[in-house]
C-alpha cells in the first residue's frame, strides 16, 4: 500500500482527480461572477465539464508546419508541471505531502512551466498569431515573474525558512503573514493575474487582437489540456499564495488538534477552499472592471509598481527580524 | 525577429464582417498595412438600375443592417429632389427622429464593440444592454429592431402616436444619463485610457486630405457634418451644435460618438415638441421620375453618406451610385495603425467604426477551387446571355 | 457662398475650357471639363475654396461615353464636376496627387468601368476578385452600344 500512496497523491488527491473537479468549481464560480457583474445571467454548474467533454471528444489536428514533438508534448509539460507542484502546498493541514527545506523555490519553478510550454507550443505551431503570442508569453513572463517570486520571498524571509510546509505551520498559531508582508500579498495576487493570463494581462491571448495567441493551432485533446492547465494553475497558485500569506487551512476558533486527523483534515480543506474563492473572487473582479492593457504598458508597468514594493517589503522585514535577533 | 507577414481577416474575431488587412510587423511594431475589401459585394448599385425606384427603396435599405435608415433616407431624399415632391412637415420629424434613434442605437453598438476589442467585457455588456432602450423604441415605432422600412417615397410610413411619444421621452432620459456615464467612464477609467490615449492618431488636416468624415474627421478638430454644412431635413429649426475634440485618437473618437448619443436624445425630444400635431405623413408620389441627376447626401451615424442617381424619365433609374461613410475613412484607419502597436490594430481601426458590407455592393462570387463563377446577378446573367 | 456665385467665379477665373457651368439650386453647382483638363480642373477647386471635400468619384456608363463624376464639397456649396471620357479612349488623369483622397475612388472607377487612371499611384484592384477576368467590367454597359448599333443595323 505504501508505495501507492504516492501515485494517490498525484493522480487522486491533492493531484489530478482533485485539482481538475475544483478547478471545474472554481472556474464556474468565476464565470458566474462576472456573469453577475456585468449583468448577465451567466452559465450553469455543469457548464464548464460539458466544454471539457466536449473539447475532449473534437478532432485531435496538428498542424502540417508544424514541430510535430513540440505541439504534441507542450500541453502535456505545463500541466504536469502544475499538477507536480500540488504536492508540495498545504491542501488540508499545514503540512504539504511532500516537504523539504527549498520546497518553495521548486514550486516557483515548476509553476513557470505552463508559461514557458506556453511559449514552445505557440512558437512550434508555425501560425503568425501563435507566433505573435508565443514571444507575448515570454515578454509578460519578465513582468510578472521576478515579482512573484520578491512577493514569494517575504513571507520565507519572515519565517525564516524555504519551505512552504515550514511557512505555514508558523502561521498555526494565528499570525498571518499577510500583517508582515502586506504589500508583497498584493503584488503576490497582482502577479498572479499575470501567471493566469487574465484581464487585464490576458495580452498574450487576446482575443480580438491575435485570437487565442499561441493556443490558435490547438484543437480538441490538446486545447482541453490548455483549458485544465490554466484551471489548475488558478487553483494551485491561489493556494500557493494563501498557505504563504493567509496561513493556509488555519482559521482562528477551529480546533484542529482536538479533530483529529480526518475531520481536521476535512475541515481544513473546507477552510483553504474557501479562501481560494475568495481569491478567484478578486481575479473575477478585476477581470469586470478593466479592459486589456498593452504588453511594452504592462511589463514598464509590474517591474516598476509590482517590483519596488515587494523588494521594499522584504527590506522592512529583514530590518525587523535584524531588530528582533539582537 | 524578421518582419512577419500578419493577416487580419477575411475570419478574424476583431471584424464581424469578412474583410482583409495584412500588416507588416517588426516585433510588436506595425511597418507597413494593406486593405482588400470587396468580400461581400452584393451588386446593388447594378441591381438598382435594374428595379423601379420603389424596389430601390428595399434594396438600398439592404445596404447596411446598421445605418438602413440612412440609406434610405438619402435615397429617398434624392428621388424626392428628382421628382420635386414636397415631403409633409411632420414626416420630416419623423424621420428625422428616426435618423436620429439609428445614430443612438449605432454608436452605442459601437462603444460595446471598442470595449469588446480592448478586452473590457464588462463596458461592452452594459453598453448593448442600454442599447436595448432605444431598440424597443425603434421596434414599438417601426415595427423591427433593424431595418425599419420607415422611409418611405414622399414621407414616411408610421406615425406617431402619443402614448409612443411618451414612452420615447421615458426611454431617452434613461438612456441619456447612461451615455452620461459612459462619457464618464470613457475619461476616467484608467485602463481604458491606457488603451485609447494616442492611440490610432490621425492629424486634422490630413485627415480632411484623405477624405475622411463623419466622427473621425470630427475627432480631429474639423466640424465637416453634413447636417450643418446641407442642412436637410429640420435640422435648421432645432438647437443642436457640431461636436468636435482635439484629441485626434481613439480616445477622442470615442467622446466625440458618446456626445452625440446625448445630442440625438436632446434632438429627438426637440423634434417630438416641434412636431405639427395630426396631418399627413405621406405625400403622393408619381410612379415615373422626370429625366436629371442629382445627388444627396445624409450625415449617417459613420460620417457623411452620398447618393449619385440619374434618370432617364423612366420608372427604373439609369444609375445608382452608393458611397458609403467607410470607404471616405479607410484612407484614414490605413494611416492610423502604421507606425502603431499589434495591439492597438483592432480598436484603431475599430475607431472608424467599418462597416464593410456597406463599402462593398458588388459581387460575383468566384469559385475560387475551380475558377468558375458559381453566383452572378442578374444583370450578369442577361448581359452574358447576349453575348453568346 | 451659393452655387450660383461660385459657378460664376469659375467661369471668370478658371483659364481653360469648360464643357458645362451650371447651378441648378442653391446649393448644387454643376461644371464639366474635357478629360484632358482634370488635373488643372481639381488643382483649381483645392486652391480657390480649401479646405475641400471629395465626397466621390461616381461613373456612369452613357452608352458613347463614361462620365466620370467627381462630387466636391465646400462650405454650403455641392460642387459636381464632370468629365465624359470617349470609349475607346477611355483614359483619365489621376487626381490623386492633388486630392489623395481619390485613392480609392480611382480605383473603384477603374475597377468597375475599366477606365484607366493615368498615373495612378497604387493601380490594383480594389473590389473585384483577383481571378477576375481581364477586360470585363460589371458596370460598363458595352451591350446598351451593341444593340443601340444592332437596331440601327436592322432599320
């Protein structure tokens, strides 16, 4: 049994089978949202399963241009690279399945992967507008990155530790980080707008300007592995920033210890799901109330407003750890 | 990177009609852009000298789903000159509240779809949900919500009533405060500022060389509006003044059309107070024209619309000549991307609002496979006919 | 300014032939020129009344002849021009250089009534398909000449 366990981990829960079903959640939760933000009546519960099937029963075409491997496996790398990253984020007790000193910095790592598949899928499918896209991917890849990866930091620099498991059991006692690195929670969430590719930084997409960008070319199988990817990146990088800042499943008044490990469990699933829709809450917000901003305005933009402050963040909490220490 | 070859078009998500723009692009910048149009020609300049003037009527009002009222007013307008047939006062009013509503109903159509371009989703719901206002109205007082068949020769077709004029005041004070805000949003959004502020920029005067009209030509700080440089209709007895902006940008071309929104709310309420009470709407008019040319021009909501028609005393006109608002504003929109961002093709030359089923009329539908002509007029058919 | 006014101005400035000199209304001014005086016909309007309007180029197929219009505005004035072009000979100067708002009208004139515009900047189809056929023009009206002819043959 033991060495099932973690092939349960990565294809049941928190992996694969979990990751897609809350994903499919979330992703309606959020198109209702914005259904009702912009007056609209919005879609049924069913409504984002029923475009997986049914993208899942189209024809599977690759282009005759194109890099057969390349557009073939893209899809594949980034989902699996998000799918990895769930073991290593706190899903129902602060401590993940998998943890290790540096945990943080791999879970950075493997969440860039859709984006740089991204990349490689468009630039191989031989299509100007994949093309055009595929070059967006990577430019937006500069804006956003660098500061998640500062907002990431502050939290670590504050706790002291690179593991994310580390990180959130130092908020069990209810101390949220987010009172300690408040601006680098911000950029946190900015960045993240940037990561999923949603308004107003859905520039390598856009639609009405180069049709999807590097997902142009893909149809069917390949195209529902896109969708997925994007729905469990939503779901993984919420989670992410809420075991980082928001103290993960913890709530103050639930007394996890006295639960036991099944209802404690379950309760802090509950908890941690809860505030991923809140955070998807705010990604549906702002994606109503903006339009699309242009790519040279957005990277200017997050080096200049998402960079400063998260490296300010890190400053005072280094300062004040210094101060505490001597 | 090397200059990449870019086409936008004939099926391209930005344009709801099929038509062709190829850009040339250097990394994210435009070098150099080309337009083919003539996808969707429909032979109505032909077919027109093929029907009698009140076919025309029908097939003119075919040349556009947006501005229908326009072509038929200037059709019509043209023949009424031709025959020298008095339209009755309150026809005048009426279609002039007509000309008026088309350009509500259009501009705000066109707000939705700038927003749609810019990825603003949520301005371009509210903007056709508001739309809706001024389509009831159009459907309670034609009877259809596109292609109203208003117009008429010598007048127009339906009056009036006054429960109708009542619930026109309720329906444009709404929407009046709604084109208010959108005014609002439209300079204070910061995203949407980001993506019109000098965007698609097109000097005055060379806009006024390239012959474009309407509120492009308008956005640029010149005042070419037909309505007051040929008076037609009533437009001399209401209040109403030529909105301009010195922007010159996208921005600009978006104020312009939102003011005038309010401006044909405030003229169609002019015109149900002006409006002589009772009499007729429709004047007698003669089965056949008397022999001359003349030509007419409307202010349509996408700038200046001119009808050519002569006659040669016949039932059926010699020719028809159509020019409608988009073709005057290509020359422009060309100007306006080059030298621009990929990004801002879509709502640069959304900014001229095309309409390209309006700028083609003609078509014969090639084969393009096997080279054969599968689809061809009528007037292709009789002429190939006697050719054999 | 009233048409009449700005056809009389036309008929005391204008140095060169002109076919027609006419105001029907108020607002409707209607002068012609040989082809051949096109271009110093339109350099004329630029200068004297600008800023100028081109609202058109329109063709008409009259059987003998093309006539091709070309539909000014000026403030409160409609000013029509008209140059009838012989068929056979139907070639016109470009006016483009002078009005660059003709660009696409010469090539709508060119495409439909296979009138060539000498000196045309960018002289390729605009409307018509590429695999159009050479020499076939769907507004010229070749036939109204042919049975015009027939008929008088037949007398």
């Amino acid at each position: 049994m033991e060495v099932l366990r973690p092939l349960f981990h990565v294809l049941v829960f928190p992996g694969f089978l979990f990751l897609v079903a809350f994903g499919l959640l979330a992703s309606w939760v959020d198109r209702k949202l914005i259904a009702k933000f912009q007056n609209r009546v919005g879609p049924p519960i069913t409504q984002p399963l029923a475009d997986l099937i049914k993208l899942l029963a189209k024809e599977d075409i690759i282009p005759q241009h194109a890099n057969r491997a390349m557009f073939a496996w893209a899809p594949l790398v980034g989902f699996a690279g998000v799918i990895a990253s769930a073991v290593y984020i706190p899903m129902w007790s602060p401590t993940a399945v998998n943890f290790f000193n540096g945990d943080l910095i791999v879970v950075i790592y493997l969440l860039t992967l859709p984006a740089f598949a991204l990349f490689l899928g468009g630039w191989y499918s031989s299509n100007p507008f994949a093309t055009i896209g595929a070059t967006r991917v990577l430019s937006q890849l500069f804006g956003y990155e660098v500061p998640f990866f500062l907002a990431c930091l502050g939290p670590a620099v504050a706790a002291g530790s690179w593991s994310i498991t580390e990180i959130t059991r130092m908020q069990a006692d209810g101390l949220w980080l987010i009172g300690a690195a408040p601006l680098s929670f911000v950029v946190a969430m900015i960045a993240l707008i940037g990561k999923l590719e949603r308004v107003p930084f859905d520039i390598p997409q856009a639609k009405t300007e180069i049709v999807t960008g590097p997902e142009v070319e893909y149809t069917g199988r390949r195209l529902a592995l896109w969708k997925l990817t994007f729905l469990t990146e939503t779901i993984v990088g919420s989670a992410l920033i809420a075991a980082l800042f928001l103290g993960g499943p913890h709530f103050w008044g639930i007394p996890f210890d006295q639960m036991g490990p099944w209802l404690g469990g379950l309760v802090g699933m509950v908890v941690l799901a809860v505030k991923i829709l809140l955070i998807v809450f705010f990604l549906s917000l702002v994606q109503a109330a903006m339009a699309r901003i242009r790519i040279e305005q957005m990277v200017e933009w997050s080096l200049l407003w998402l960079g400063i402050p998260a490296l300010a963040n890190i400053g005072v909490i280094v300062f004040i750890t210094r101060q505490m220490g001597a | 990177m090397p200059k990449l070859s870019f086409p936008i078009g004939p099926q391209h998500p930005a344009l709801k009609e099929p038509e062709n723009l190829r850009f040339t692009v250097d990394g994210e910048l435009v070098v150099d852009a080309d337009i083919r149009i003539g996808y969707v020609h429909r032979s109505i300049e032909r077919s027109c000298s093929e029907r009698n003037y009140v076919q025309d009527l029908y097939l003119c009002e075919r040349v556009c789903g947006i501005c229908s009222n326009a072509h038929t007013l200037a059709y019509s307008m043209a023949i009424e000159k031709l025959a020298d047939v008095e339209v009755p006062e309150r026809a005048q009013y009426i279609r002039m509240m007509m000309h008026e509503f088309e350009r509500i109903h259009s501009h705000m159509l066109w707000l939705g779809v700038a927003a749609h371009e810019i990825g603003f989703e949520t301005l371009f719901m509210y903007a056709w949900r508001d739309r809706e206002i001024i389509q009831d109205i159009l459907e309670m007082v034609s009877g259809n919500r596109g292609h109203y068949a208003m117009t008429t020769l010598g007048g127009v077709r339906y009056d009036i009533t006054d429960e109708m004029a009542g619930k026109i005041r309720e329906g444009l004070a709404t929407l009046r405060q709604r084109a208010e805000h959108y005014a609002d949003i439209a300079t204070t959004e910061a995203t949407f500022l980001k993506r019109t502020v000098g965007v698609g920029v097109v000097s005055g005067d060379r806009c006024q060389q390239l012959g474009a009209c309407g509120p492009v030509v308008r956005a640029s700080g010149k005042d070419y509006d037909v309505r007051a440089y040929f008076p037609y209709l009533k437009y001399d007895n209401v209040e109403w003044e030529v909105r301009t902006s010195e922007l010159c940008d996208v921005l600009g071309r978006t104020i312009v059309r939102v003011q005038e929104v309010i401006d044909a709310c405030d003229i169609s309420i002019q015109c149900l107070d002006l409006m002589p009470e009772g009499g007729e709407i429709q004047a007698k008019f003669p089965r056949k024209v008397p022999e001359g040319e003349v030509t007419s021009r409307v202010e349509a909501q996408r700038g200046e619309l001119i009808y050519y028609v002569r006659s040669d005393g016949s039932d059926v006109p010699e020719r028809v000549k159509i020019r409608t608002p988009t073709l005057a504003n290509l020359p422009a929109s060309i100007e306006m991307v080059i030298g621009g961002q990929i990004a801002d093709i879509p709502i640069a030359f959304a900014s001229i609002d095309p309409c390209f089923s309006c700028t083609d009329r003609m078509v014969v539908l090639d084969d393009i496979s096997t080279g054969d002509r599968r689809t061809m007029s009528w007037a292709e058919l009789v002429k190939l006919g006697k050719r054999k | 300014m009233t048409a009449s006014e700005l056809v009389e101005q036309i008929q005391s400035e204008y140095e060169g032939e002109l076919t027609e000199a006419e105001a029907r209304s108020d607002v409707d001014a209607w002068v012609g020129v040989p082809p051949a005086d096109v271009q110093q016909m339109a350099r004329y309007i630029m200068e004297t009344w600008a800023p100028v309007h081109l609202s058109t180029i329109s063709g008409v197929d009259n059987g003998r002849e093309i006539e091709v219009l070309y539909h000014f505005a000026t403030e409160g004035v409609s000013l029509n021009l008209r140059a009838a072009v012989p068929k056979g000979d139907d070639r016109i100067d470009t006016i483009t250089p002078i009005v660059p708002a003709a660009i696409l009208y010469e090539r709508e004139i060119m495409d439909m009534f296979g009138v060539e515009i000498v000196g045309h900047p960018d002289p390729r189809r605009l409307i018509l398909p590429e695999d159009w056929p050479e020499g076939d023009y769907p507004l010229r009206r070749d036939d109204v000449l042919e049975e015009e002819e027939g008929e008088e043959d037949n007398a």
